[in-house]
C-alpha cells in the first residue's frame, strides 16, 4: 500500500516536527511519514554535532582545529541537505521563507 502525504510543520532553530502548526513553526511541508523519518534523523545529528562542538571548543580544553573544522563542514552540508528538503517538499510559501533567508536551490 502506497505511503500518504501528510502535512508536517517544521521548525529548525528549535529542531522540532509536528503535525500542528505553531508559532515557532518556521516552514511546512508535505512528505510521506517515512520521509520525515530520514528528514527527522538529520536535525537530530546537528544537535549532536553542535553538543560535541561546544564540547570541544570550551576555553579549558584545548582540540584540535581541523576536527573544528570538519565539524563545522558537516553540520553545514547538514544545514544544505535540510534546506533543500524543505525547498523540494515545502510549501510556496516555505520556499519563499527559504529565498529569503538566502537559500535558492
């Protein structure tokens, strides 16, 4: 049986998906729940990456720049991927949102 399409509401400075709109929603989409699944996965590892980089960036410890580095490129690649899920699957309006804020896939 063919997956449905449902309306998700996302909010990525909070990492957030629901299925009810609220004001810190900053983006809507329609996607398949297994879509979303993947979608979901993906802000969730930026959460991580950005508890490790903290982590590692407090003044008394020191690290190593070039894992810095490779930390900030892949939470950044993350940031792209999501952004170009929102554009492919948003709403007019999300991808007016997106341009906005500089996106433009």
């Amino acid at each position: 049986m063919e997956e449905e399409k449902k309306t998700y509401y996302v909010s990525l400075s909070n990492r957030e998906i629901s299925d009810i709109d609220t004001p810190e929603t900053e983006f809507e989409v329609y996607v398949k729940p297994s879509e979303m699944v993947k979608f979901e996965r993906l802000i969730k590892s930026n959460e991580e990456n950005d508890f490790i980089f903290a982590a590692k960036t407090m003044p008394f410890k020191p690290f190593a720049e070039h894992e810095a580095e490779e930390m900030r490129e892949e939470t950044r690649e993350n940031y792209m991927e999501a952004y170009h899920f929102l554009y492919k699957h948003g709403t007019e309006e999300t991808r007016e949102k997106l341009k906005e804020i500089g996106y433009d896939k």
